[in-house]
C-alpha cells in the first residue's frame, strides 16, 4: 500500500453499493487497512478511505466511497455515484433479498450521469456457506447476462476481497489506457497531411481492451 501522500499518475473514484448489512463497510476495512470490525455499525450517509496500487509503471490512487444501504439515505448517496469510474455492487450470499435487489442498485447505477461505469457483481459473506440463500452459480449467471464480472468474497477471512479490488482497478486502468491510446491515434490520423511524426508511448500502445465480462 502506498502512502496517502505519495504523487499518483491517475486519481480513481470508485463506490460501494449495495442493501444495508451486505458487508461493504468491512470491504472498505479490508481494501484500505487490511482490518475487520465484527461491531461494525450502519453507515451514516458516506465514508470514503483511499488505496494506492501500482499498474505497470503507474501510481493509481482509489478514493473508495461507502455508501449508507437504507432507503432515506438514497438520496444523499446517490450524488456521489458522479464522476465514479468503478463501483462495486455488494450483496449478502446469506440474504437472498439482497441478491433481488442488485437490479434496482444496478439500474440506478445506470441512470446515474456515468453510464460507463465498471460494475463488479460482489458476493460478501462466503464464509457463512451453511447460511447460504443465493448459490454462486446465480450470482455469475446474473452478472454473466448483464456482461459484467462476478467474485464471492468473505470480508472476515480475507477471500478475495483484494482480488475484487484489484480487478475492478485494473480493468479501469485499461480503459483508461485505450482511451488514451485511441485519442492519440485520431491524432495521429488528423496530422498525416502535415507529415508531422507523432510518438505514442509502448506501455500505452500494449494496453489492451476491456474484456466482455467488465462491459457495460
């Protein structure tokens, strides 16, 4: 993990979404502090921690917002879905109600003024199996039909909430890097007239596009 202060080539802002009592206050614990509270208490509002986390030879810095999951918080939390880049979309493998409800959280994902948002479908609590209400296969079977990426994770354990994270980030970086890259080539095709040389840096031409189980 980075320091708070270290300079960083990219600022990403991503949100935690998702019912009340799903797990994505943990998550945050988990993704910036490597911590688990079992006392931890409903979320008020938002809270946000960060996470620096080096792609190839670039510094990026998360700004991880937790949203409140209750319906009289919806309001509030709903503006900071603005200018998010990812977003991890949390439900409770305990709580089958929670699992319905991905729809509505995506579809207001989806009307929010980001609709290229990355979603990652997220499965919390995996290690409570003998409690399970939603089996695996329905929460990648959703997630597949709606092309985006799906993960279970136990923020108690420690299982793949890092590799969550770090998909959701890295996916991002590589639009990002083929944006780039796509600018730079339309540049490149508005100069040939003038027969100026343009230089596009590797890293930048060997990044690749985003796979199909991140797409919109």
């Amino acid at each position: 993990m980075g320091g708070y202060d270290e300079e960083c080539d990219y600022l990403f802002k991503c949100v935690l979404i998702g019912d009340s009592g799903v797990g994505k206050s943990n998550l945050l614990s988990r993704i910036a502090k490597d911590e688990f509270h079992l006392d931890s208490k409903p979320t008020i509002g938002v809270e946000f921690a960060y996470r620096n986390i080096k792609i190839k030879d670039k510094l990026i810095k998360a700004q991880i917002w937790d949203t409140a999951g209750q319906e009289r918080f919806r309001a509030i939390t709903s503006s900071y879905y603005r200018g998010a880049l990812g977003a991890m979309l949390v439900y409770d493998i305990t709580r089958r109600t929670t699992f319905v409800n991905v729809r509505k959280w995506l579809h207001e994902l989806r009307e929010s003024e980001n609709e290229d948002m990355l979603v990652i479908i997220v499965g919390n609590k995996s290690d409570l199996g003998q409690s399970r209400e939603v089996e695996k296969e329905e929460g990648e079977v959703f997630a597949k039909t709606k092309g985006l990426c799906f993960m279970e994770t136990s923020a108690m354990q420690n299982l793949n909430v890092e590799e969550a994270f770090l998909q959701m980030i890295t996916n991002i970086h590589n639009i990002i890097s083929q944006k780039t890259l796509e600018a730079k080539m339309n540049e490149t095709t508005l100069n040939l007239s003038s027969g100026k040389k343009i230089h596009i840096a590797d890293d930048e031409v060997t990044a690749t596009k985003q796979g199909n189980c991140c797409s919109k």
